[in-house]
C-alpha cells in the first residue's frame, strides 16, 4: 500500500471507526508499529482521538499505549493529545496523565501536553483533584512538574487553596529556571488577580540581566493581565519603557500593558510625567496620547511641566523599584538581603501600623508569628528581634506614588516606636527633624549610597 493510500485509510478510519473496536485496534497497532512513517503515525493518533468521547474501548488502548516502554516523545505525546480528546472523566485516563506528568523519560513538550490534557479531562473530577494533591505531596517531584501540577490543579479546582500555597512557595526557591518562575507567577495571578508575590516576581524577571527576550515580553504581557490599578506593576512597565536595552517587540507589548494597569487620573499623570523625556520610543508617545485623551487638560498640563520637581510622587516609588534591580544584579547583596519595600500611605492606622508591617513581611516569604499578628508595635518589636531567615531582613519605608508634597507624612508615634528596633530599616523621605537615629534617604539619593549601607555589617 503506497503512503499517500494508507494515510487517507487511517484518516477514513477516524471518521467511520466510532464504536468499532477492529478500528481502533487498528489505529492503536499503526500507532505501535515501528514500520510506519511519522506522518501516518501522526494520523493515526489524530483518528483515535476522533473516536467518539467516553469510548472505554478507545481510552483502555491509549491508557495501554502510554505504558509502552518503546514510545518515542512524539508518539507519546499524540496518545495524551488523543486520550484529552475522549477520556472526560475516565478515572483510569487522569491517573495515566498524572503519572505521565512526574515521568522522568519524557520530554518538557510531553509532559506539558499531559498537562494540558489532564485540565481538558479532569475539571471538577474528585479523582483528577486527589492525584495532582498527592503528587504535589511527593518530595521527589522536580520544579518544573510541581509548576505544571499546581496549575493544572488550579484549573481543575479553581480556588484549591493547595495550588496557591504550591506556587507561593515554589515561587520563593532560589534555583528556579526563569521559563517556571514567569509560568508559576502568571498563574498564581490568574487564580489570585492582583496577587503581590505574581507581580512581585513578574517585576524581578522584567529587571532581570539574566532574561532573554521572550521571558521579559511574556512577562509584560502577563503583568499587564494581573497587574490592574497596581502602583508598583505601573512603575516597572515604565521603567521598561524607558529603557534603550529592550528590543522593539518589548517596548511594544510594555506600552500595551501599562494601558490595561492604568485605571485612573493618577496613574495617568504618573505615566506622562515619567514617559514625557522619552519620546525616542514610538509607543511612549503612544500612551501619553491616549492619556492625554482621557483626563482633563489642567491634569495633564500638570502632569506634563511638574516632571524636572524632584519632589513628584514617582521619584518615590522609582526609588525603590531602581535599589531592588541594583539588589538583584549585585553577586553578594542578592545572596544575602531581603529587601522588604512597605508604601506607609496605604496605613490605615498611620500610629499603629504593626499589622500592616507584618502583612508585608509574611507575604514576601518570612515566617509567621507563632503567637499570631501582632497588635502593637511592641509586640511588632518581639516578632521583628526574633525573625530568623536564611537572608538578612531590610525593611524600607516609603510615602508612596500618592504622596506629592515635600514633607515628611510618617505618623510620629510610628517614627517613635520604630526608632527603637534594631536591624536595618531605612526610609525614602526628605530629613525629618528629632529623629536623627532613623537612617534616612532622600528621593535623589543615589542607589550605590544605599547599597553601601547595605553592604555594611
């Protein structure tokens, strides 16, 4: 039989095989035979999964197939596509997938597409859910199938407050691969919109010396879906931006990110006096125009001409966006601080914001209180004096992108109470009288300044 002549009889077969078991015997033989050539292997696989959906004689073959010791990638890799296609459902399909995906012989591509079907088959299935939880479980699972498994279990269970807490501490290893660290982030924001640690990591990798250019444009775009109406997510895709070290299709997919984050007059203002010096870039004047277009003139007039006051609110936040980069790219500082950046304009309770400080830190990976959150600053003092972590803790205070005046808006009682803690804790504030042991640093301070600070026993 010629190739053209057996290829269209496995395609025929898909068409008229529902149901006929000598068919899909046939379909799974051609698929196991190793005397076929790939394009009618690859048919072959495309016609079981035309099978008609639940048929057990069909899965029960592809289940069989995927045991296969002789399989190569590509022949495996159809068998998942095809059993995503008719094993809805089939409690013996999803526990194949879900050993598939922690398989050491397979490739990346393979396990991935095991992945993909598993979400395809086993959405709101209790049996898909037990398997991807007990492999998450596992301490033998590497990072790239633990990513895969908290998101298809995401997927699967939406809101499965295991997939999350999965992807938050995968997320603080430090030897994860940069493709895995966007890929955990992007999900951990799409079951968590507006997450911080997402678009806290997001912001690392677009900083990052060590992502190609595919990582950084996926990573704009993914923070531009999770990052709506976040100050620090606007002030990184700026930063971008303005940058002559990205190529053409970055600033591009930068530019159209930063137009979904932006929600408001303020952040508006914000992008216009921040892009306003850079118009070399095509698409920066794209988004002052389309600003332009949608606040009122005497706010963008403002906007426009308040850009040389060193004073304007995103001098402040740049300030800590620009120390974190410096901190990443440094060999030592990168290895030994945790720079824990808190915006004091978001205190509800400006003389007592103990709870509001240990939120921060928790949720950039320290440990939890044993005795719970603390109420006061003093009980704020015992958790701080007696937190232990593999790097050294830095806390850094900012006014935040809301703050537009030149004095100093920290609460005295809170300046008083943290004035006593030891350890290093900065602020980003113009001088403030009375309060000569705070370590201070002006928004024009220069970021070597404050790493030499940092380096400093």
């Amino acid at each position: 039989m010629g190739y053209s002549t057996r290829r269209q009889a496995v395609e025929s077969l898909g068409k008229i095989g529902t149901g006929n078991e000598d068919a899909i015997a046939a379909l799974v033989q051609l698929l196991q035979s190793p005397d076929v050539d790939e394009d009618t292997r690859r048919q072959a696989a495309f016609s079981l999964g035309e099978i008609h959906p639940g048929n057990e004689k069909a899965i029960a073959e592809l289940v069989q197939l995927l045991q296969s010791q002789n399989l190569d990638n590509y022949t495996r890799r159809q068998a998942a596509v095809s059993l995503g296609e008719i094993g809805t459902g089939n409690e013996k399909a999803i526990a194949k997938l879900v050993q598939l995906l922690q398989s050491p012989d397979i490739d990346e591509d393979t396990r991935e597409q095991a992945a993909f079907s598993l979400v395809t088959i086993g959405t709101g299935n209790e049996k898909a859910i037990a398997e991807l939880v007990q492999l998450l479980q596992s301490p033998d699972v590497g990072h790239f199938t633990r990513m895969l498994a908290a998101v298809s279990l995401g997927k699967i269970n939406p809101g499965n407050e295991k997939a999350s807490a999965e992807l938050m501490q995968l997320l603080q290893s430090q030897n994860l691969d940069n493709y895995t660290r966007w890929q955990a982030a992007v999900s951990l924001g799409e079951f968590n919109p507006g997450n911080e640690k997402a678009i806290a990591e997001l912001m690392q990798l677009l900083q990052s010396p060590d992502v190609d250019d595919y990582i950084r444009w996926q990573a704009a775009d993914s923070l531009g879906e999770i990052g709506t109406n976040n100050q620090d997510a606007i002030a990184a895709l700026m930063q971008l931006l303005q940058s002559s070290d990205v190529d053409h299709f970055t600033h591009r997919q930068a530019a159209d990110s930063l137009g979904k984050v932006i929600q408001n007059n303020q952040h508006r203002s914000l992008a216009v006096t921040g892009l306003k010096d850079y118009l070399q870039f095509e698409y920066n004047y794209d988004v002052i125009w389309k600003c332009s277009q949608n606040m009122p003139y005497p706010d963008f007039y403002l906007a426009w001409h308040q850009g040389n006051n060193e004073q304007t609110s995103l001098n402040h936040l740049d300030l800590p966006q620009r120390l974190q980069a410096a901190i990443n790219n440094h060999p030592q500082l990168s290895q030994n601080i945790h720079l824990i950046s808190i915006d004091t304009s978001k205190f509800i309770e400006p003389d007592n914001p103990a709870s509001k400080i240990y939120t921060a830190i928790v949720k950039a990976g320290c440990p939890k209180c044993p005795d719970g959150t603390p109420k006061t600053m003093t009980e704020l003092q015992t958790y701080w004096e007696l937190l232990e972590t593999d790097r050294r803790v830095v806390l850094l205070f900012h006014p935040g992108a809301t703050n537009t005046k030149s004095e100093a808006t920290y609460s005295h009682a809170f300046l008083n109470a943290i004035s006593k803690f030891e350890g290093k804790i900065c602020f980003i504030s113009d001088p403030i009288p009375n309060y000569k042991t705070l370590k201070i640093f002006t928004p024009k301070q220069s970021v070597d300044e404050i790493l030499e600070w940092l380096g400093c026993s």
